[in-house]
C-alpha cells in the first residue's frame, strides 16, 4: 500500500485593486481590498519590502519614500474610521515624498477625495458596503 502525501494548496485571497492617480505630484495610490490584509501585504514583499505578519491588523498603508507609490490594504467591509485612517498615513507619505509641508487645505481636500474614491470603490465590491457601526453606505454607478 502506498501512502499518499498531503499537498496543501495555497489559496490566494479574494481581492480587487483601485489605482488612484494624485496628478500634481504625480503620484499613484493602490487601494487592495483583500479577504486577507495581512497576506495580501506580504505577497508585495518583493516590491514593498519584507514585512511579518503579526495577525493584529486591520488595515495597512505601506508607501516608499524613494517611489511615487504608496499601497493601502483594506479588508472588504471596513469601517470608514479604517478608510480615513489609511488615508491619512497616505497622505502624509505623499507630503514627505513630494518634500511639501503639511498644509492643512491640501490634506483637507485629498483627504475628502481619497476616502471618496475609497468608498465607493468598497461600496462596489462588498457585498454588505461600506459599514461604519449600524448604518451602512452603499454605492451605485450613475
């Protein structure tokens, strides 16, 4: 009788990737929505630098200060404190990169466009929207 081997296949995580153009300081934004955060950041080692799961986190921002880039990992129901947490991180990656001061009308209005986009990109691929508690933000093409 022969004994047979396990094999264990790797399933890779749903996800959906939104690219995000920031035209004045040419700069490019990936929002992954992914059934894993965490995974989903670790198999973007190779561009974005080791990283060690530690199975405590909800969201992600990783950008590089040597690289218009900056990555934003978001499970597919987040919470819309979760949306305006990374893209605060975001956007302060943004300002260093782009050697800018922290100018509060500019953070203030990229702010408003990238939990915007952000959103409703959430809204598009999650099957509940966007949940914040007990109401939930939905969104639909026009």
């Amino acid at each position: 009788m022969v004994k047979k081997k396990k094999v264990l296949k790797r399933v890779k995580p749903n996800e959906n990737v939104l690219t995000l153009k920031i035209a004045p300081f040419n700069y490019k934004i990936y929002v992954i929505l992914s059934d894993n955060v965490e995974d989903a950041r670790v198999r973007r080692s190779y561009l974005l630098g080791p990283y060690t799961p530690d199975g405590s986190t909800a969201g992600l921002h990783y950008g590089r200060v040597d690289l218009p880039i900056s990555y934003v990992f978001l499970p597919y129901c987040s919470d819309i404190g979760y949306v305006a947490h990374e893209t605060y991180h975001c956007i302060c990656n943004i300002m260093e990169w782009a050697g800018a001061r922290h100018e509060e009308e500019i953070v203030a209005y990229m702010m408003g466009y990238l939990v915007r986009e952000i959103t409703r990109f959430i809204g598009k691929h999650s099957e509940k929207g966007l949940t914040n508690n007990k109401f939930v933000v939905s969104y639909k093409e026009a």
